[in-house]
C-alpha cells in the first residue's frame, strides 16, 4: 500500500471555496489501476490558516507514480493554478509505503 498525501494551508475564510473546488473536480483517480481511495481531510483551524490534507491510497508507489504521468492527471490539475489565492504557499507533498498493517 501507498498512501499519497498533500498538505494545504488554507487561507481563513477561504474553507468553503477550497473544499468546493475538491467536491466539484473531475479527478479521474477511479480509473486508474492501483487506486484504493480518496478523502480530503480537515485539520485545525488556527489564527494564520487551516490546514487540509489530500489523502489518496494506492495499490503501491508505482500505481501512484503511474497516476501521476497520466492523463487524467494532467487533466485533473489542468486549472489547479486558478485556486492559489485560497491557500498560502505551495502544497506540501508526503508520500508512505506502508510496512505493517492489519
């Protein structure tokens, strides 16, 4: 399993907006071989920003790494650029290939 993650500082007042871009995006993941899952994760809200992580699950690393040479993820981050005013900076990548599990 991998678990692909970005973390987003959202700038306050901008949470709606932000998580309506995700809810209303053609991502295309379920297309893709080795995908498991998607959510897009609410953290704390703080006096600079809230934080959000995109949260994808992966058969492997090299399902992801397929994802992201794809197509359809061209396609999906085509206007990813048009939502930068609704965080600071730029989204913090992690990526997890799991080692123990149930």
């Amino acid at each position: 399993m991998f678990v692909a993650m970005n973390r987003f500082r959202v700038a306050p007042g901008s949470e709606d907006a932000f998580e309506d871009v995700w809810r209303n995006r053609r991502s295309r993941l379920e297309e893709m071989d080795g995908f498991v899952s998607f959510n897009l994760l609410r953290g704390a809200t703080g006096d600079t920003h809230t934080l959000y992580a995109s949260h994808a699950i992966w058969k492997d690393e090299e399902a992801f790494r397929a994802w992201t040479k794809s197509e359809q993820f061209r396609e999906a981050h085509r206007n990813a650029g048009e939502n930068r005013p609704l965080y600071l900076g730029h989204p913090e990548f992690e990526g997890f290939s799991a080692v123990d599990g149930v």
